[in-house]
C-alpha cells in the first residue's frame, strides 16, 4: 500500500461504496440534489464479480407483498425518467405469467395487488403463448406491465448520468478502513475520502464492510447458475423473443421459485434459472470448479422437460452471478443503530434490481436526514436480533 502522503485525498458531501446499480442510483439521486458526492467500486469496470452485471433483468408490478407493489409505479416512472435522460432504451415490455396451483395464496395476493389482472388457465395460457404449457389444476397470473430491464445498459445509463450531474466515479479503489465522526474517513487502496454522510450499499461485500462498525448483519452471498436452454426449432411461438417472462409458485410438480425471460440475449436461447443457489464466500465466486455438483441445473431440467418442450434439456451456457440473501428475503434499508451519519442497503435477496430507482431514492433520503418516500419499516436492521455487538 502507498503511503498516505501519496494517497488521493478529498473531501465531498456524501461518499457511497458499491457501484453496482443500488450504488450507483443512490449516487445518482445525491447528485441529482447537487451534492457533491463520490461513488467507490472496488473493481475495475465493467465488471462480473457483483450482482448488477447482465444483460437483462425481470421487471413485474406482480408481488404478494404489498410493500413492494407500492414501490414499483415509482420504479417504472424513474427508469423511465432514465431513459429520457440518456436517449436510450432499458425496458421491453413483454408481459409476465405468475404461474402457480390454482387457489394457492400467494397467487392469489398477486392477482389482488395488480387489481385488474387476467387469469389465464392451461389452455388459454397455450392460446397465447403455445411454449409455455401449463398442466391439470395449474394457472396463470398475467402482469402486462412485466417485462425485461436490460441490466448492463441501465448500470452504465446510470453512472453516465450520475457524472453528468458532477458526481466523481472512482473504480479499482477497494476499502481498507471507515472511521465513523460527525465527518466520516473512508480510506481505500487508493486514497482517503472524508464525508458527512456514506451510503454503503457493497452487494456480497457490505457483511466484512459493516463487521469493524460493530453490525453482524444476517447476510448470505449465494452463487446461482444462471441458465440459457436451446430453443428446439428456432423461433419457435412463445419461447424465443416473442414468448413472456414468467416467475413459478408452487406447481404441483415442479418446484418454486423458477423464472424465465425470452431469447434477447443469445439467439435462440431462452433464460431460465432457479432462484436459488449455494453459500459462498464472494472473494471467492470465480474459483469454483467446473466440476462442482449442480443439482439446480438437473432441477432446472426436469422443468424444462415437463414445461418448455420446445427447448433442450440441458443448458447450452451456464454462466454465474451473486445473490445476497437475509433470512425473510426482504431488504434492508435503514440507518446504522449507532452512527446515524452511515447508511446501509443490502440483501437484495435476488430481486432487488427492479426497484433500484426507489431503493436509490430511499437511501439518498435517509443519508439526507429526510423522511423516506416510502416506508422502511419493514427493511429496519433492527428486525434481526442480535445485529449490534454489545458494546457498541
């Protein structure tokens, strides 16, 4: 390590660790409301060690918890906000199927919270989408505001504009140290950053950054294989780039929790991925070897064999990507317990980037002292026992 002498040093208005896009929209917003503010990624971008890299991305208004469906009107308006901003086009409408048993709550939360929804049975469902085939006491939830955010254009859509405004982006620069004041000391591998207020928002990483500031947050890195399968007669009606995104819930035989998006990214291959993968520590994602069991991807199989009979059934590209999971599957978005200066947004447990322009939002308010937009009582890090180290 240099020096200190030889370290970068500034001073701005708010610093935010993590760049990826809750980051870099928490940046955004600060900027947008002319603070001077510096947004840090420990890796040099573009990069695929995060959460936030891809090509696409689900975005639904269809969730059975109601907090969520509150924030997405919000969400679609700021990236479209965004794409105004840029010239550029991050969303294709396509529609969405919830697909689940018939009478199955959560199903039917979903269809109650987007109000005037269409339920689709197994044979309208192969009416307008033949790909996609449904079976005996199994129906369809339609959410035609679903569609795909084309994740890596949106991530650089947002930092082009966060810099447009006068943010500084500063990449390559891991953290070594915080040193929590009224005036905050960020010290990084390339220099020393002071601040009256920090966003920490560092994906898998934010667990080792918050430990030293006395928080054992309840954070679980997870690897998930994410999936591209064949289409058997290339495009073919309702698989290919036609077909709708659709998200599983408690098929009769098939497991929870599956989601797919059409052929946008690789021609001819349909995305279709489990939600849900294997603990691992993120400083070590890329060394897994290939030769590590990956009984999701047989899960995967099964499904496609018994719902996608037009594609192949094993995966012709299997790349990976970084979940971090708390026990509910629910945010957190909250001050520190202590040092109310530092905020934290984190365990974005694998569906997280659609509401990013709210999260973002949300977090440049509370680092502002404001009152949030929205709730955030039920993403307070208090909701987990045991998280401040006593002492502290």
């Amino acid at each position: 390590m240099a020096a200190v002498s030889q370290l970068h040093q500034a001073t701005y208005d708010a610093i935010v660790i993590g760049a990826g896009i809750q980051g870099s929209f928490a940046a955004y917003h600060l900027a947008q409301r002319h603070r001077d503010t510096l947004l840090l990624e420990q890796f040099m971008l573009p990069h695929s060690r995060g959460s936030s890299h891809g090509q696409s991305r689900i975005i639904r208004s269809a969730y059975a918890n109601t907090v969520y469906t509150r924030m997405m009107p919000q969400s679609f308006r700021l990236w479209q906000q965004l794409e105004a901003e840029t010239g550029s086009s991050l969303y294709r409408r396509t529609g969405l199927v919830m697909l689940g048993p018939a009478g199955d709550p959560e199903l039917e939360e979903c269809q109650r919270n987007l109000g005037a929804s269409k339920v689709l049975d197994a044979t309208a469902l192969a009416q307008h989408f033949p790909g996609l085939q449904l079976h005996a006491g199994e129906m369809a939830v339609w959410d035609g505001t679903g569609g795909v955010l084309f994740a890596d254009r949106a991530l650089r859509a947002v930092q082009d504009v966060f810099r447009r405004h006068g943010g500084t982006l500063r990449d390559g620069e891991k953290v070594l140290r915080i040193e929590p004041g009224a005036v905050l000391t960020v010290t990084t591998t390339a220099g020393v950053y002071r601040a009256p207020r920090l966003i920490i928002a560092a994906g898998a990483w934010t667990g080792a950054l918050v430990a030293p500031l006395g928080l054992r947050l309840p954070l679980q890195p997870l690897r998930i294989d994410v999936c591209y399968w064949r289409e058997k007669e290339l495009g073919s009606p309702g698989t290919g780039r036609t077909g709708p995104c659709f998200i599983t819930m408690r098929l009769n035989q098939g497991p929870h929790d599956i989601y797919g998006l059409p052929a946008l990214e690789y021609p001819g291959m349909v995305k279709v991925c489990y939600h849900h993968g294997s603990p691992i520590d993120p400083e070590e994602r890329d060394q897994v070897s290939l030769d590590t069991p990956r009984p999701n991807i047989t899960i995967l199989s099964n499904f496609i064999k018994r719902y996608l009979p037009g594609l192949e059934p094993q995966p012709a590209v299997v790349e990976t990507c970084l979940y971090t999971n708390t026990p509910d599957k629910d945010f957190i978005l909250d001050r520190h317990p202590k040092f109310s200066n530092i905020v934290i947004g984190a365990g974005f447990s694998g569906h997280g980037f659609k509401m990013a322009p709210v999260v973002g939002k949300l977090l440049c308010e509370l680092s502002l002292g404001e009152e949030p937009s929205h709730s955030i009582a039920p993403f307070a890090i208090t909701r987990f026992p045991g998280v401040l180290r006593a002492g502290l």
